[in-house]
C-alpha cells in the first residue's frame, strides 16, 4: 500500500486567521488545514470506500445528537482554529451546545475558535499513521476530551482522553463508546466495515 503524507507548502506565519480563510475560500474546491506554525497542509480527497465510511460514521452521531440535542454535529469540510493557532478539520466532529453558543454569528461563518469536543479521524489511503496521530494529540493538547482515529489499514482503533492517555484496540470488531462526553452514544464499527 502506497501511503503518502499530504503536501506542506512551509508558510510560517505569513498569512493572518482572515487571510487564510479568504485563501481558503478562493481555492475551495482544495481542502487545507494549517499547522501551529502556520505552515499549509494540501489534503488530498479520500477514496470512495473511506468516503462513504466517514458519512456512515458520521450520521450515526447526527441521529445520537437529533435525540439528545446536546451539542453541534460538524464534517470533514469543517475548519476550526484552535487555541494553538493551528486550523484543523477533524473528519467527524461534537461541540456542547453552550460552547458553540458562547462564540459570535461571525466566529461561527468562520473557522470557528474552538477546539471540538470530540472528534474522529478516520486514516485513508492517503494518510500516514504517525500524522493523524500526532493531530489526535493536538486536539486532546487543545481541549478535546474523547478522539477516536480508526486505523482499517491496520485494523486498529485508538481513543485518546482528555488524561492523555490513548487505548488501543486491535480490532475493529468492537462496539465505541461515547463514554461521558457523548452520553449514551455507542458505535458498532464491524457494522460499517461492509
């Protein structure tokens, strides 16, 4: 399997938080994070497969989130800069309603200030381990208390806590849990595998 890193065009800190959302949204039909150190990364699109996985994960949050009404369901698409300047796009993401209602109309139009509240990173064909890992302990360093990055490559699912630690699965025949921070949501993994 061929796994390649995105592409980082080093930036430094060249371009404001306005200015980079405008650079997004003239390029928007590229997707782009940017680093702590303002470096841009070019994502790649994921294929068919990792696609279709994603929008099943992620509607299964929508449907938790549609009864218990508790908080805000986001996309791939979603930027969000968080509190080390870094602009990130988890693949699914959940943030409290009382922290999204705590920022302006205009900081929601935007990549949001905030840091969600759980988030999943799902690896694609394209995506090397050891950078999704080390996004995963970004958002838990800035404020993200339950992270799943499901692994299909290598058949191995890692939660990270708002402690820091991180529990490995081996498997991907497990059934997630929401734990605190998402009450009584559970994801049945093997059931989207097919």
């Amino acid at each position: 399997m061929d796994i390649q890193m995105p592409v980082t065009l080093k930036m430094g800190d060249l371009m404001s938080e306005e200015e980079f959302f405008q650079f997004c949204q003239m390029n928007d039909t590229l997707e782009f994070e940017r680093d702590s150190h303002g470096n841009i990364i070019l994502m790649s699109p994921t294929g068919a497969f990792t696609g279709g996985f994603n929008l099943e994960i992620a509607a299964e949050l929508v449907f938790w989130n549609k009864k218990n009404r508790s908080g805000k369901v986001f996309d791939s698409s979603t930027g969000f800069t968080l509190p080390n300047g870094a602009v990130r796009s988890p693949d699914v993401s959940w943030i409290r309603n009382e922290r999204w209602n705590a920022i302006s109309k205009e900081q929601q139009e935007v990549f949001a200030p905030l840091c969600p509240d759980f988030v999943i990173e799902i690896r694609s064909k394209s995506d090397g381990l050891k950078y999704l890992k080390d996004k995963m302990k970004e958002y838990i360093a800035n404020g993200t208390s339950l992270g799943w990055l499901i692994d299909r490559f290598d058949n191995k699912v890692y939660i990270y806590r708002l402690d820091k630690s991180v529990e490995v699965h081996n498997s991907l025949h497990i059934v997630l849990s929401g734990e605190t921070v998402l009450p009584g949501f559970t994801l049945d993994l093997a059931s989207h595998l097919n």
